[in-house]
C-alpha cells in the first residue's frame, strides 16, 4: 500500500511542477506561500533514536486567493510496531500579509489538528540578505487544555546554486514546561520540481529531568 502511495505522489509531482521551496526540514515556518493554483507534495520520515518512534508525513499544499494564500493537510503516520496507524490530521492555512522586493515577507497562519483538538496562530517573518535567510516566528497554541507559545529563528545559508545548509531552532513554553528543538542539515534541489530535505538535531524539555531526544527528519 505505502508503495502504490509513494508511485501516486512522484507521478504528481512529474505531472504538475512547482519551484520547490523548504518546509521540512524546518520547524521554524516560512513566509512565502504558494501562487495560485501552484501545488506542492511532499513524503517523509520524523524519527527519534532515544524512543525509537518514526513518523511517516504526507503533506499537501495548494495556492489559493490570488497567490497571496495557501492551504495544507498533512497526515502523520506512526510506523511504529507498538502504536501504528495514523495519529491524526493536521489542517492549516497561510496568507501574505506583506512582502517587499522577495526580501521581505509578513505572513499569518492558522492550524488545526484533528482529532486531538489542538490549534494555533502564528505570525511568520521571513527575510532575505544577500544568500542568507531567516525566517522566524511567533504565537500561541491550545493544546490539551494548555496555552503554548511558540518561538522559532531558522536560518539558511545557500552555498551552491542547488545546495543549502539550514540551523533551525523552535521551542514551546507553556509557563511550567520548555521543550526547545534544534536542528541542522542540508536541502538539495535537483531541479524545479524535486527536492530533498535531510536533518539531524535533538530536542531538550526542562520538565522531564532534562531530558534530550535525537531526531532525524527526511523529506
């Protein structure tokens, strides 16, 4: 079944191009968004070594109102053989608040994550300096009956025309609990169309005996 599944999303992606841009590896959103009718899939894996979890992510993306917007589904899947099956489905919309010249850009986003009833707001700025970019972000999301801020600096550094190096960090506090993220790794395009996104790092919570997680995320 994940074959058919893996067969059905190259055949999308050949049958209808878009310039890649990254969302995975990073946490830490971006502000641009698809243009109008411009889709994007993508497949891959969020593992950690310490608690030997993977998750399988399909996710979809699609340009709307005028290409100032765009919408996401995403369906995490564990394949772990203690918990398999999917954990839920992640609805979210993003709109262009505000952009200069490509190196400036303002956005919005709004999620929502099913079954679990979790949801947020954030507030995306990206910008652009020569070869570096950095996106950052801030917000709040309600989950399990627990307000959580959000906070994120990502930074990429193009070192070749299809190569960059990205160092992200995103961390979420609620008052009582700090889980903060950190990943590095590398984006490869090999054309307009396809990319490859790799990325190793760890995750540290205060609240847990300050405890560390490994992760690697490929896409």
């Amino acid at each position: 079944m994940l074959k058919k599944i893996g067969y059905l999303l190259v055949f999308v992606i050949f049958l209808f191009p878009a310039d890649v841009y990254p969302y995975r590896p990073f946490i830490t959103e971006d502000a641009g968004v698809s243009g109008l009718g411009e889709q994007k899939v993508e497949m891959g894996f969020v593992g950690s070594r310490q608690n030997e979890y993977w998750y399988n992510y399909i996710s979809l993306l699609y340009g709307i109102g005028l290409g100032k917007a765009e919408i996401l589904v995403e369906t995490p899947y564990c394949i772990n053989d203690e918990a398999r099956g999917l954990e839920g489905i992640i609805l979210a919309a993003k709109i262009n608040v505000f952009e200069v010249d490509d190196t400036l850009m303002l956005g919005a986003k709004a999620g929502y994550e099913f079954p679990d009833d979790c949801y947020g707001v954030s507030a995306i700025a990206t910008k652009k300096i020569g070869i570096l970019v950095m996106h950052s972000q801030i917000g709040l999301k309600r989950a399990f009956n627990d307000t959580v801020g959000l906070f994120g600096l990502g930074f990429e550094y193009q070192l070749l025309q299809h190569l960059s190096v990205i160092i992200d960090n995103f961390t979420e506090y609620d008052g009582d609990a700090l889980y903060h993220r950190v990943l590095t790794g590398v984006i490869y395009s090999f054309n307009s169309e396809i990319a490859l996104d790799v990325a190793t790092g760890y995750c540290y919570a205060n609240n847990h005996n300050n405890y560390r997680e490994y992760l690697i995320v490929s896409y």
